[in-house]
C-alpha cells in the first residue's frame, strides 16, 4: 500500500484520464501525472513516524499537548517527465475529506526522505526549506500563497524528492484519503508537461 503507481502520459494521444476523487473538471490530458512514492504521517510531539496511513493529515492546535501531525510525502520522477515542467498539485474532495481551521498548508522540502515507521525521535521529519503555502478548499484545486507560485523544470527522471506539508496558525486540519479510497487519496501530485 506504499508504493503506488506512477500513472503518466506523455501527450494528448497517449493521455490517460485522471481525476482527483469528487473533481468535477479534470486536469490537462497532455499532463503526466506523478503520484506520491510514500506517504506517512509525522508527531511533532513524540518523533514518531506512522507509515500505515491510507491518507494524509495536517493537524495542528493549540489544545494536543504539542502533538501537531504533519504529512511526510515522496515523489519518484519516471523517465517521461525528462525536460518538462513540473507543478506540486493538491486537490481536496470526496466524502473522506475534513477541511477546519486556516485550511492552509506549508510545503517544506525534505533533508531526505522518511525512513518508514519509528515510535520516537530519530529521524524526525528532516524539515528543509519552505517552498511556499497552499490555500486549500474543499472541491479546489489549492492555490499557491507565495514562493512556488509558477512550474518548475522537472528534477532529472529517477530523482526522490521528499516534502513535508504543515498546518499554519494556532488551529488547522486538512485530512484526505481512507482505506476505500485510491492509493492515498490521491490528493496531491506532481504534474508534468
């Protein structure tokens, strides 16, 4: 249930359909899609890592004891996405969804990718660079606050990039996905064109 997999196109011809659960318009057909390697969630409390997630949770409050729960995500690019341009995407719907507080979300890079499942520090999260913030609503694509506003070129095809997405503010909760979803929810992805 980690791993999942890459659903690509590599143009109009060869485009596979691809729809965010509960989207109402889909995504360019000339886009590939890169979905995530892994997902788990990060305690920022206790150091612990849950790599048995069926989705994503961005959870922070004033009232948790410091237990805020941040989503730690990686993205393999495939061979099809050579030379193109690259977006980080996220996308909230379907009845499996909870969307409270700011409903904003900071992407971080990643020193490394999360090793899989710990009860306690080390790793930790290995929170990098902040790469922007989504303004996330429910049946929207998310919108990019500030920094990562515009495509990217695409990083070169076998690269592992890791990302940690953050609740913002005193009270937040972005969740996405369950166990009858796809892989993950499918909520967030890279596109390539």
């Amino acid at each position: 249930m980690l791993l999942t997999t890459l659903l690509l196109s590599t143009g109009p011809l060869l485009a596979r359909a691809f729809t965010p659960r509960g989207a109402t318009h889909l995504p360019r057909q000339d886009t590939g899609v890169i979905e995530p390697t892994t997902l788990y969630t990060f305690n920022v409390g206790t150091g612990a890592i849950n790599c048995t997630n069926t989705g994503g949770l961005v959870s922070k409050s004033p009232t948790n004891g410091g237990n805020d729960t941040t989503t730690l995500i990686t993205f393999t690019y495939p061979p099809e996405s050579a030379g193109k341009s690259c977006t980080l995407q996220f996308f909230l719907a379907g009845p499996d969804v909870t969307l409270d507080g700011t409903g904003q979300i900071d992407v971080f890079s990643s020193l490394a990718p999360a090793p899989g499942c710990t009860d306690t520090w080390p790793p930790g999260n290995g929170r990098n660079i902040q790469l922007g913030r989504w303004n996330v609503e429910t049946s929207e694509y998310a919108t990019w606050d500030c920094y990562l506003t515009e495509p990217t070129t695409c990083a070169a095809p076998g690269t592992v990039e890791a990302y940690e997405y953050v609740g913002v503010g005193d009270y937040d909760l972005v969740q996405w996905g369950d166990a009858s979803s796809a892989p993950f929810g499918v909520e967030t992805w890279i596109s390539y064109s």
